[in-house]
C-alpha cells in the first residue's frame, strides 16, 4: 500500500521518455501466431509503457505491475471470454489489489480499449487514476484498498445470476492482500454456495511494501487456507503461459466450487535488476514511486533489446520507438517533512520511556518509524496488513499497562478500524494512532489513498483528542503532549506531502487543547484551519488578498475534534467574516465545528466554510487542490466572495 | 448479536424470582471432593443465577451462556492459575463473544470474587453490563462486539512479555463469530510468533442469532482451518468435565504454538427445552431476550431438581433457595414499531421491484426482514455475521445493475463495514443501509451495542444521504424515498425500541432532503431533533415547560447529514432559542450541523445542544436517559436554562 510521492523530484538533467505506439505494438503482436510467444512480447511491450506512464507521474507501482503482467497478458488476450463487456456471457476481471492498475492500463490501451492518448495521462485530473475506478472503461470496480475483490466478485456474480447472465468474475488478489481479514470473511460465503464461476488469482509475488511477505507476516501455507475454506486449488508459474493456461483448463472442469490459482511470480519481473530477490526484512526498492533516470534507462534498454531481439529471431524488423520529454519538476526549496519529524521525535522519546510500543501495518517507511524499528526492535510489533488486528492488539497491549503507538495511513487505519478504535476507547486506555498521508495530497494515488474522512470517522470516539500539525515543530509538540500530557488517547493525523512553508510558529507556541494560534495578522477576514496544506495555501490566498484591499489573517487550530469557546471569543469575534477550511469533507471536518462553536459562543461572525463536497479527483497536487477549491487562488476567491457579502450586508 | 428487548413486557400476573445464595453454593460445593462433580454442580446453580439475572434485567442471552457455562466453570475453578489476579505469572481469562457475560458474572458471584448484591443488579445502571466492560472486576477486556479476541489476546501476552510476566490468555470464541474476518486475521501472526501460551477455546454450540450456524453460513472444516493457520488444535465435548481437562493437560505439552480447543456444546445446555436442537434456518427461541414466566419456571424446577438430586445422592439435605419478586414493568400502550413497519413497506415494495436484493448479517428479526425472507427467498442473501463481506458483496451486487438493501445493527454496519461504505460510494452506485438499534437505548446490552456515533462515521461518505425517521409513517416514507426518490445511496437510521409517540406527522407531510417539520407549535425555544426516542421526549420537555411559561417548539428534522438553510430561515430563525438533540455524540451529530447552518445562515439564534459527551452507560432505558441527559426531564431543565440566559442576555 506505500506510496512514495517523488512527483516533486527534480530528475537532473531532464531526459527523453520511451513508449511503444500502438503501431508498434500492432507490428509485433503480428510478428507471430505462436500465442505463447505472443503474450511475452504483448507483455514486455506493456511493461515498457508501464514505466513511462509512472515516470510521466512520477509515482505508480513498478513491482506489482510486472508481477502481475504476464498473467492479465495471457488473461485479456487468450482466456477472457469479452471481458468487462457488459454482454450476457462476458467475463468480467478486476485487480483487488488495484496497485497494479498501470499494468491493467498500459494493456487496455495495447489492445485498443483505452484511448491510446490516456498513456500520457496517468495520475492527472480526467486520466487514469492512481488506484482502478470505474469511471475508467473497462474497469469493473474500485479497489486499491485491500481485501474487498472476493467479495465483490461474489455480489457481481449473484447480481449477474440474478440478471440471468452467465460469465465468469476473475480477479485479482496480491499476496500481502492475504493478510486483510475481510478476504478470509469472504472465503467461505463464496465456498458454501459453490460458486464456481469465481476465479481467484493470487499474485504470489512474496513482497509487499515495506519488505518480503515472510518477513512482514508470514502466510503459512496458503494452499491449505484456501483449501480448508472450500476452494479449488492450482499453484503454477505466474510468468510461465503454458502453466497459466493449464491451470484455466483444470478449472474448466471444476464446476462445484470457487477456484484460486496461486501464481507464483516474481515482483517486478522482467527487469533485471527490479526483480525481488529475497531481500528479507530489508525494503524492496521498486515498490512504489518512479524510478531514477539511470535506472529508468537501463530498464528501457533491457526491455526494447528483449523485445527486438524477440522479434529479429522472427525474422522483423526492429521496432521504433516514441519519445516523449521528461517532465521537470520544481521540487520544495527546503521543505518541512513532518512526518520524518514526529518520528525523529518518537523515537527520542522512546529512548527515555519503555512502555513506548510501536506498531505497524507494513508502512514503516511511510510512517517515520524506520529508525525506530532499526534501533528499539524489541519494541517494535509489525502486523502486516491487518489494521483491524493491529488495532486491537494495541488495545490489549494497552490493558496490559503499556503504551501503543499505531501507525497506518489515515485512510486505512481511521475506517477498517473504526469499530475496534471506538472499542479501545470504551476500555479507557491510553493510545496513541499516527495517521499518515491524510487529506487530498498526493493526489495521484486517487480516493482509496486520499484520507478526507477521517475527521469525521474518529472525530466522535469519546476521549479521543485528535490534532494535525501544521510544520516539522508542531509535529514534535504532538507526538511529545500525546505522550507526556494528554491522559487518553490521541489520534495524529499528518499530510506526508513535503512542502515549503511560508510560516513559522511562535517561539513561544504551545499546545493548549482546542486553542489555536494566530499566524499572520489581520483585519477583514480570518481564515481558519489546519495542517501545513491548508496554513501555506490560507497564507498565499492572504498574499492575494492583500492588495485587493482585503486584511485576510491565518489561524491554525491544530484541534481537529475540540473548539475552546474562550479562545474563539478572544481570537476570533473581532473578524466579521471567518473562513473555514478543511482538507477534508465539510461535512463534519473542522469547520463545521468552528461554525457551531461561533454560533453557541453567540459571535456574530458571518461563517463561510470551505473543504471537499465530493469524492476526490486523482491527479497532479496542483491539479486536485484547484479542483476541489482548496489551492490559494479558490480560498482567495471564497474569501473575497465571503467579504463582499458580509459588508454588502453591513452596508 | 440480536438483542430483544423485553424489559418492557408486564410478565402476566407477576411472580416470585429463584436464585441461590452464597452460603448454598458454599455448602453445594462442599458436598463433595470430586472436581468433575464438584464443577456440575457448580456450573447448574450458576445456571439458575443466570436465569435469574436475566429474568431480573428483562434479557440477556441464555443459550450462550448456558453453552459455555461447564467450560467457563471448570476453567476458573481448576484450569486457570490466579485468573485476572493481574499477579506475575497469573493466567488472564475473557471472553471474545462477550454474550455469555450473564455466565461468567453468576461465576465470579458464586466463586466470591464479584459482591453478591450484583446478582441482583445485570444490566442495570452501575451494575452488571449486558457485554463484558474493564470496569467490572475479573472483566479483563470490553467485549460483545465480535471478532476482536484474538488479536486482544495477542496484545495482552505481548504486553506482559514486555513487562517481563508470566501466564496464559485463554479466550472463549463463539462459532458464529468465526464468520468475522478478523478473527482470521488475527490467527496468523500469534502462530507465526509461535505464542504457545495463548489458548482460545471456539464454543461451538452450532447455533448464531438467527438459526443454526450450518443455515446461516457454514464453518466449514473449522479443524482444518485452524490447523492451516498453523494453530495446534483440539476437540472435545464442552459438557464433559473429564474431555475439557485432558484437551488443556495435552495443551500443556504443545508450547510451540498457539492451541485452540473446539469445544462440541449444547447451545442452552442444562434446561431440557432450552437445549438446541437442529432448528435449522428455524429461529432458536432462547438466544436473547428473557424467557416467558412459564418457561423461566420449569426451567427452576429442572435446575434446582438436578441439584438437590445430586446433593442426595452424597447425602447431603436438599438447598433452600432465596427468591425475589419479579419486576412489573409497565410496557407502551399503544407503541409504534419502526422497524416493523419498515419492514413491511421494504416487502411491499419489492414485490413491484425486482431489482431489490436484501442482504442480512445474522440479524434478520432485529431487521424487520423475516417476512421478506420467506416470501422473496430468491431475492434475500444471509451473510453471516461478516458485516464487511455483506457491504462489498452489496457493492459488488449494485455494480451489475441491482438495488441492495444492506442490514445490521447500526453500531456493526457503521464501525466495522467503514471503509466498505465509503468504497462503494466512490463507485456512484445506489445502495441502501438499513441500520437498527440505533441510539442509547436499549440501554441493556451496554456500549458495544449502542450506536451513538454512526452519524459521524457514516455523515461524511460523499453522496450518501443519512435519515432517522420519527414514527412508524415516516419509516415507511423514508424506506419509499430511499428507493423511488434518491438517486444516490441512503443509510437508514432506526430506533428499535417499541414507543408510545404523543404526536403525529401532518397529513399532507412528505420527506424533502434538508428539511424538517414542526410537529408542536411554540414561541421561545424549538427543540430540534429526529427519531422517536427524542421527539417524545422533546415533547414530553415541552409539556415540563409550559406551566412554568416557557413555550416549547418541537421540530422533527429526519435528515442526519443535510440541512437546508433556506428551511432554517423560514422554520427556526423566528426562535431566540434553539436547543438540538442528539441521540448521538453531541461531538459530529446533527446538532453540530444544524448549529454551523445556524451560523452560516446568519441565523441570530442563541444555540444550545444536547447529546452524549461519554461513552454510552449500561442500565435501563429510563436510567441512561436520564444518566446522559436525554429524557425529557434533562431536556426540560437544559432548555429552561438556555432560555433564560438568552432572556438575560436581552434584557
């Protein structure tokens, strides 16, 4: 599930961009009646626009896409009977795991069922999204966040039976997906009413983001779940065709129940140096995120020698291939990284307090706690990916008088354990959940991974005080008053996107419960909210306020879940008009209560509220900030629609 | 998890209530030296304080308790070591299904380790909770929600590693709850970190809330299962003193892994009717709610027959046993049933609509669909208790074209199916959460139960419209609307408990999104709120207020996440004083909304709001009404206080 956001990445030098036309594609896949020999270069071919597609947007899945490529190669073009066609006897194929919808795409757009333009569009407003939606052709559901295909497939598959439609649902499931609990929820429903038009396929790839499956949490013997659960069972050769057809034909005469074709593959196959060889507890460096140049270029070149040499012993020509410019990118001029600040800190604290537990579920990288793990193991539980047990677990280690210290991404953690982090609650222990990757940036890795309703989601849990800070600083201030001062439990939510920072805390700032604190000074309007996303693009709206004549002050209220009455009164009843801003739903984000807090507090404010009303665009930052009206230029606008109200009113 | 709530039924004629004492528990178990005798006695006259306990609180679950009463008892009296003493090297004991509570408090009674006085006192305020909660003693860990045991279990033992302890966690599982991914999730990891000292034992009584396990969804080979997961596993008879012994003696001998015991029982074992027998997809009659006076009866004669035989047969005289009267309790007189009616508008639709699929999670008579059941079988699918299956699998079913209707309790389809529901909203499609139990009250089956945080965990999921209707009318309304009306998703928000309602909808009134209606007309303060539970309770406030000169509005505003502020002008800004009322957290509730539209809309009104600010208590309906401030009586006094500070204000 990590996602490593490099779209800011200056890449030195620029450099051209290689991709297979569909021209060329068509050439090769004419160069041979072998079906076999076919599938190989289709799929290198693939593999070629796969990389450019994540070097256009600066991040994707490289591993889980190769892993996976063979298999939808030989599935869309040999075994899939009009897949995702809608006809009555059509097949229908998703990815579970959905982190391998380049792959997907790359393919859809070989095969002419994509708009070839849409290579160049991944991960930007209007093209392919980061993670499958079904506003994409040919995409049967949205997935990305794991565990949910098998059901799914069974509610196509009665849904379509219920229609009077026959056809198959395949789908796919990554390995390291096995360790969501929904899956095995899901096993025996489907197992029970032998539905055996539902295909399983396990991308057995033995990685997932942070390091090896085996490593992470072992599987066992994935052969006997499934079998224990009721399912037919194959085991073959992901990246050997003949296999995957052999394994289709067993199941052809398997009717009375659900099939799982356990593929071994390997991650990032078909590039020398991406393939996973075992690097156990060690991270897997092609997970997510665009490679370097220098190693974007080497695999181009392995990929186009392979395949021309492919198509030479055929006797054809080499191909030519398209180019496209790199782009380059401004990166941050000295960025805050708040993340890797509260880990820095946790850890610091750690050392001096024993009771400090960390636990993980396969995010280490992406949730600072990397040195934490290097430096304190024996306090260190990794879960895998299993939220809902790591949630729990930390419940029980808290019942047992330690300190849990829980990290996720606040999308995951704040929703597929929402019951059990109300439960934790109800047992009055101390726990601390880190959030990473919330709000609307990135934007590429599309609504799966963009958390805008966690706020909402936890904001009710009793006791739980949940707070984002808005820099590097306010980021030790909260991991070190979740510890050292609040008595029950936190919920820390932090944007992972690094960002250059107009701003800087008082020298004397501390963190007072639902108190905030005045950043830029103003006048006419006071823009509230939180989090470094909001604070710089309130105080670039301020910049472009100023010389319209209109005094617009930045305040942050770190307080995502509580509003000191006292404090509003003081700080905020001078301004005739607040805006709030959430980098989150409106519905029952921030500003919603800063809006009721203004009209129990009894001030007179005129109260304008700004965040997201729908679900969030995937695309460039840029791109989905402006979409969503959360970038400078929309919260200046807001602001100065909100002030020419407000004093036409007074007027 | 069903939950009948009988506390409101007058038990014809009234009737003398029969429990044991301490002394004649101390003088039964002292009849004899022979363990396994010894436990059956035990075990029986904690049967008939179990009974008594219910019978007392109006429900409570029989048949789970009664099936895990002989392994419970033999577990504390001679397996466990110091059990919950929370002394080095103590073994720690809870259960993960959490319904057998009413066992294991009439054990801990009788073994002296909770006060007496308790017996008297299950699910009352400050008393025995309907599920288990830390703030009992010997209650290790907050259960009755379902999945979480072994994931709590794994936390407790690492956490006392950590702190350098001793000692087993041995947990009880019912078998239905196995239908929870969870609980799949969770068995890896303790095997693969070989946690020999952690034993759960799966009371397999073969039985779930609505029918047998085998009808509702089938376990399965659940040896095999465990086994794969890598778990040692033992079977035995969970009546058989003897059996349970030499599964835990064996146990001792494995301490390379973690073990289960899967203990063949007798759900409602001890009380020959009550004993499940194959009902197959037949409802059993004892899994929740007290048992009718005649019934609770012979079952006394059975249980104190059984006794005093055995205490014949080692000679000793037969036990005097104590009673108490069994409570009148004054039922509703002419009380509306929302989700009946619900139920049966939903039916009368689907009749025309083909398109309607309705999906159940084990709780079919809590969700007014058994008629829908028997009458459109092909258009119902039970899912077992796997909340996140049902809501993929819905999702899965509205991408081919249907119209889902999910159920379950509101605090299971809100919490544990979260990111579910926000997945599917990001696929557009349309889908219908019918959510029950919803609110504070029953107030007996204590905080697992009790939804009052659904509001905040659903309000935000983007295009899903949130409605609790009023009275039996509007639940039919809103069912209609949510089908024929609503392009978009819908959750449904129903109280349970049956009601007398002191007012009525206006002939013509029809749902339109946004806007409420005034069910009482008033000059100084509107009450604002939704749902039965508030609305005759604002009411009620309404008619406290009048003498003392305080003219109370009532409005009814079904609309838990829309507010249409042009509706707010028009129907409140006349009110100098607005008080909303949440069945919910007052933190993300309605009342939050409707104060931020109050403020946006410029709405001069003074604005108080009433709700939950704590976990919910465990008593009866009137007790956490009042314990919260949600009767009619708080509301009274917290509008009388508003009013007159608005009218100081003004003076």
């Amino acid at each position: 599930m990590g996602e490593k956001d490099h779209s800011d990445r200056r890449l030195a030098g620029g450099g051209a961009l290689t991709y297979a036309t569909l021209e060329a594609i068509e050439h090769a896949r004419g160069a041979t009646s072998d079906p076999f020999e076919r599938a190989a270069l289709l799929a290198d071919l693939c593999r070629l626009n796969t990389l450019y597609m994540i070097m256009l947007a600066g991040s994707g899945h490289i591993g889980s896409s190769f892993s996976a490529m063979d298999l939808i190669t030989w599935l869309w073009t040999e075994e899939l009977v009009n897949a995702n066609s809608g006809e009555p006897g059509a097949d229908t194929y998703f990815s579970s795991k959905g982190h391998d919808a380049p792959a997907l795409y790359s393919l859809l757009i070989a095969l002419g069922k994509l708009e070839f333009d849409l290579l160049h569009r991944l991960r930007r407003l209007g093209g392919l999204p980061g993670h499958p939606d079904v506003g994409t052709p040919f995409i049967a559901a949205n997935t990305g966040s794991l565990g949910m295909g098998i059901s799914k497939a069974y509610g196509m598959l009665r849904g379509r039976r219920q229609a009077g439609k026959a056809g198959r649902v395949v789908l796919m499931i990554g390995d390291g997906e096995l360790q969501e609990g929904q899956i095995w929820e899901s096993l025996q429903p489907v197992a029970n009413e032998r539905l055996g038009d539902i295909v399983a396929i396990v991308d057995h790839n033995k990685y997932q983001s942070d390091a090896t499956v085996a490593a992470v949490s072992d599987l066992g013997r994935i052969d006997d779940k499934f079998r224990a659960f009721g399912w037919e069972v194959r085991r073959a050769d992901g990246h050997d065709f003949r296999a995957i057809r052999d394994g289709f034909a067993h199941f052809a005469s398997v009717t009375d129940r659900p099939k799982v074709l356990i593929a071994d593959t390997i991650k990032g196959k078909g590039v020398s140096f991406m393939e996973g060889l075992s690097c156990g507890d060690q991270t897997y460096q092609f997970h997510a995120g665009a490679p370097a140049l220098e190693h974007y270029l080497a695999a181009v070149g392995e990929l186009t020698d392979r395949i021309n040499r492919r198509l030479a012993t055929r006797g054809r020509t080499a191909l030519t291939f398209a180019s496209a410019p790199q782009p380059v990118r401004t990166p941050p001029s000295a960025p805050e990284r708040l993340v890797v600040a509260y880990g820095d800190e946790l850890l610091k604290i750690a050392k001096t307090r024993p009771e400090i537990i960390v636990f993980d579920a396969d995010l280490l990288s992406d949730c600072g706690i990397e040195a934490f793990k290097e430096q304190l193991p024996e306090r260190f539980i990794e879960c895998g990916i299993a939220e809902q047990h790591m949630v729990s677990a930390a419940g029980g280690m808290a019942l047992a008088g330690l300190l849990p210290i829980v990290h996720s991404f606040a999308s995951f953690l704040s929703t597929r354990a929402n019951e059990q982090i109300y439960n934790n609650a109800t047992e009055r222990t101390k726990i601390i959940y880190a959030a990473t990757l919330a709000g609307l940036v990135p934007g590429g890795p599309g609504h799966s991974h963009q958390s805008v309703r966690d706020i909402s989601a936890v904001g009710s849990v009793p006791g739980l005080v949940a707070i984002e800070p808005c820099s590097e600083r306010e980021a030790r201030l909260a991991i070190r008053w979740a510890i050292e001062e609040n008595a029950s439990s936190t919920y820390l939510r932090f944007v992972s996107v690094p960002m250059d920072l107009p701003y800087a805390l008082p020298p004397s700032y501390a963190l007072r419960v639902g108190r905030g604190v005045l950043l830029r000074e103003g006048r006419d309007i006071a823009l509230v909210g939180y989090g470094p996303l909001l604070m710089a693009n309130a105080w670039h709206a301020a910049d472009e306020l100023a010389p319209q004549g209109i005094s617009a002050a930045v305040v942050n209220l770190p307080w995502l879940n509580r509003v000191d009455e006292a404090w509003l009164r003081e700080a905020l009843a001078r301004f005739p008009t607040i805006v709030t801003l959430d980098n989150h739903y409106v519905a029952l984000g921030q500003g919603v209560m800063i809006a009721a807090a203004v009209a129990r507090a009894g001030v007179g404010a005129d109260v304008r509220s700004i965040g997201l009303i729908d679900t969030p665009a995937c695309g460039s930052n840029a791109e989905v900030l402006a979409h969503h009206g959360v970038d400078a230029a929309s919260i200046a606008a807001a602001a100065r629609s909100a002030w020419r109200r407000a004093t036409r009113a007074s007027a």
